[in-house]
C-alpha cells in the first residue's frame, strides 16, 4: 500500500486538496489521483485526433445563466362541462333579440347593409362577382369549364358529359330566408330580417314535381331555417307520405325557439333525417362564427335529439353534423376531424351522432364580403385553384340535385341561387319548353313537367364553382 501512495507524492496536494500528507494513502484521494492522472496522460493523444461531429457540444460556458427547465405537467383529465348543470335555464327563450342587437353591433353587418341599401341586391351580387373575377384575373386562372377540363385531361380522366346535368335524385327546396341567427359565413344572407318564404301554391307544386318524378329519393329541405317557415311540416310530411327520404338542414338552434317546443319530436316520429351545422366542440369558435348564445343552445338540441334516438345506434333516426372552417384555410381531413368530435362530444357533452361533413366556405355573400374587406379574397380563390381535386368532380351536386327556391324558381345549386344564374332553357338539349313566366330568364317549377325535361341540360357556372372542387369540396 505504501508502494502504491508513494506513487502519488508528486501529485500537488493543492490539486487532492489535503492538508495532512498521511491522508494521501486514502481510497478516496487514491480514486481522484487516479482519474487526474488518467487524464492527463490522454490529453496529448485525444488533441491529436480529429474532432467528432458533435452537434449539440455547445453548451454555453456562462454557467451561471444555466436554467433547469421545470417539468412538464401532465395534462389534467377533461371534465365534463360544467355548464350541462344549469343549461336548460340559460336556453330559455328566444336567441332572436341577441341576433338583432349582434347585427347592430357588428360593422361588418352594418357595411353590408349599407351597401345593399345604396346599391340594390342585384347590382351587390354582381360587383361581388367583379371582385371574384378579377382575383382570377390576377392568378392568371380561366374560366371554371376551361379549367376543369384542362386538369382533368393532365389525369387522364374522360371529360365526356363534363358539367351537363345527369339523372335529377335530389330536390333541394330552399323554402324561406328567415333564420333565428346571422352566420357570418352564411351564403344565403339569412336573419330575422328577411321575411321572403314559399307560400302554400309553391309548395304544393313542388310535391307534384315530386311525385311525378320517382327518380328523386330525397327532399332537402334546407333555408334560412327551415323549420321556422311555414310550409315545413306540409313539404315534410308530404315527402314522407311519398316514401322519399326527407332531410332537415338544422341550424339546431331553431328547435329551441318559442313555438317549437314539439319540432323535435316531429322529426323523429316523421323519421327526417337531420342534417345539423356544427362548426366546432369548443363554445369559443361557434359563437364567433354564429352569434352569441348559439353555442349553448346547439348544445342543448343536441341533447334533445339524442333523447329521441338520434344518433343513436338502432334507432333508425339519423343526424349528421357538418364542419366549416372559421377563416379562409380548407378543412381537415374529414375522417380524423370525425374521430375527433366523436371523442370530444361523447366525453364532453355525452353527444352522440352518425356522420361528419366537412365543407368548404363558398367565397359569396356574407363570406366573400369577410374576405374583401381583410384583403384576402385574392389569396383565398388562390387556395381553391391550387387545391382543385378531380375526384370531386363526379359527385358535385349540380349533376343531380334540382334546387328551388322560395317563389319556385329553379336552380342547378344553391350557390347559383344565391347568384341568381338559374337553369334557362336555352342550356336544354334540343327539347322545347314553354316558358310560362315572361318576369325571368329562366325557368320555374311551372315550367317543367318533370325532372326528366332537364335531363342533360349544361350546367350553369362562375367563377364561385372553385369552391365546390377544392380539397374535399363544398357539396
């Protein structure tokens, strides 16, 4: 042992910090002598060699700074919500009143109201295609027939039939403007303040149509709200009785209003199939989207629905909840957005329902306006075209839906209805029609004798169709 520790006696006591040399013989000052000089006899031979890539060897010698990051938190379990407890109080009542004092407020609302006022709705609609227009001009774009046929050639896809109207399976009856709330993405402009509704004459030339067409399997009913005008429940029933599917396009909201205590119920003992706008889980981006108080009430109608069986497996009765996005970007994809309401309002809320939609905001009315006035119309019809899918082509609604609109005038979608570009027969092949009204252009529900008399008509388009082909698409 002595040996050993004599070994060391040249090791500056400085260095193993002894005060007493005896103490040089210990285990402890033995294992630090040895790693110093252990050290020291490879220092000569590790600078010798090249240095390794080491990309994180960079560690700051102000010591002093370092910080200890503190950890993370687990992330706490989500709670039910806590406002279940005392939600039926808080939806007592009407939403309209918080829709008109909203509409006051906003100064979006009060622009466009002004400009309507100073320029009439049809000269509005039109400077609004203007401004669709002429960001396609800048983006170097053609027209939507010329750019569709274009891409689908480069996919070796068959443009035989491209855009002419195939066999009519969908009648979509949008049968008033009036809603209880003011989205402001709403393509159709609807709110408490329009008043326009199909009357009984209208709508019982539409259930003709109907039964005089087998081919159509559905009804759509949609608006403005549907349920609060006032032919919903003849066409509803009248639909049914015809062994058609029947589908209510349901702000959710509606079925909360005063007077409409019972609507639920009706849907579910007439088996409509409810089709509900439902843009987020969370209270925030709802109300923002679609009014204060909208999010608590779609909420609780979720709930109603449930109690009758919708959503529920076995029962029969169908809801399916349609995804638009808040701002000018594309939505999710459809399948993992599903899975994630699925979980969100099952745990959150105890909310059940079959299918989720996502859909594309349509750059017209209220949401081309939202993108004119941030300067992002432009940008935001550039995502469209960069975003063109061919395999939405097929399955876009102007094929096979038949839309009409509250005076009965007939359209190839509800995009078109609300930029007035109806059906004329002068887009019909080779098949005369006698136009019984001189007032418009195009042609009505008292003009046709069924279906079949539109049966492949080309499909009018504009500038707005970008909408219906990007991403997942808008129909």
């Amino acid at each position: 042992m002595y040996a050993v520790c004599s070994s060391f006696r040249s090791v500056p006591r400085s260095i193993l910090r002894v005060k007493d040399q005896r103490h040089l013989c210990s285990p402890r000052v033995i294992l630090a002598a040895t790693r110093l000089l252990s050290s020291g006899s490879g220092q000569s031979e590790r600078a010798s060699k090249p240095r390794a890539d080491l990309p994180d060897y960079k560690t700051d010698i102000n010591i002093h700074d370092h910080k200890l990051k503190r950890p993370d938190k687990p992330p706490p379990p989500v709670p039910r919500w806590v406002g279940l407890d005392d939600l039926k109080k808080r939806v007592q009542g009407s939403l309209i009143p918080e829709t008109l004092k909203h509409m006051e407020e906003n100064e979006d609302f009060k622009i466009t109201a002004d400009n309507l006022r100073k320029l009439g709705q049809v000269k509005l609609t039109r400077e609004e295609r203007k401004k669709r227009q002429r960001a396609l001009y800048n983006l170097g774009v053609p027209n939507f027939r010329d750019f569709v046929k274009s891409r689908l050639k480069e996919n070796d896809i068959s443009v035989e039939g491209l855009l002419k109207r195939k066999k009519t399976e969908v009648l979509q009856l949008n049968i008033g403007l009036y809603c209880n709330q003011a989205c402001n993405h709403c393509h159709v402009e609807s709110s408490p303040k329009r008043k326009e509704m199909m009357n009984r004459q209208t709508a019982e030339r539409c259930i003709e149509l109907l039964a005089k067409s087998p081919e159509i399997h559905t009804l759509d009913l949609t608006g403005g709200a549907p349920e609060l005008c006032q032919e919903f429940r003849y066409l509803a029933k009248a639909g049914r009785d015809l062994g058609r599917q029947v589908i209510d396009r349901c702000n959710l909201t509606a079925l909360l209003e005063p007077g409409q205590e019972d609507t639920a119920q009706f849907l579910a003992e007439n088996q409509i199939k409810v089709i509900a706008s439902l843009p987020c889980y969370s209270a925030k981006n709802v109300n923002l989207q679609r009014g204060r108080g909208v999010f608590d009430k779609s909420i609780q109608a979720l709930l109603v629905l449930n109690s009758l069986g919708y959503g529920i497996p076995g029962t029969g009765l169908e809801i399916d909840l349609v995804y638009n996005p808040l701002g000018a970007f594309l939505p999710p994809p459809q399948e993992a957005l599903r899975q994630q309401y699925k979980e969100e309002l099952m745990s959150i809320f105890g909310i059940q329902f079959n299918e989720l939609y996502t859909i594309t905001n349509m750059p017209i009315k209220r949401f081309a306006d939202f993108l004119y006035r941030r300067n992002e119309l432009q940008d935001y019809m550039d995502v469209l075209v960069r975003n063109f899918n061919p395999e939405t082509v097929p399955g876009l609604m102007c094929y096979n839906t038949l839309n009409v609109n509250w005076q009965g005038q007939i359209y190839d979608c509800d995009f078109n209805q609300q930029m007035d570009i109806g059906i004329s027969a002068k887009k019909l092949p080779d098949r005369a029609i006698n136009q019984k009204s001189s007032k418009s252009p195009f042609l009505s529900i008292w003009d046709i004798e069924n279906v079949d008399d539109l049966l492949g008509a080309r499909v009018a388009i504009d500038n707005h169709c970008f909408g219906c082909t990007a991403g997942m698409g808008s129909s």
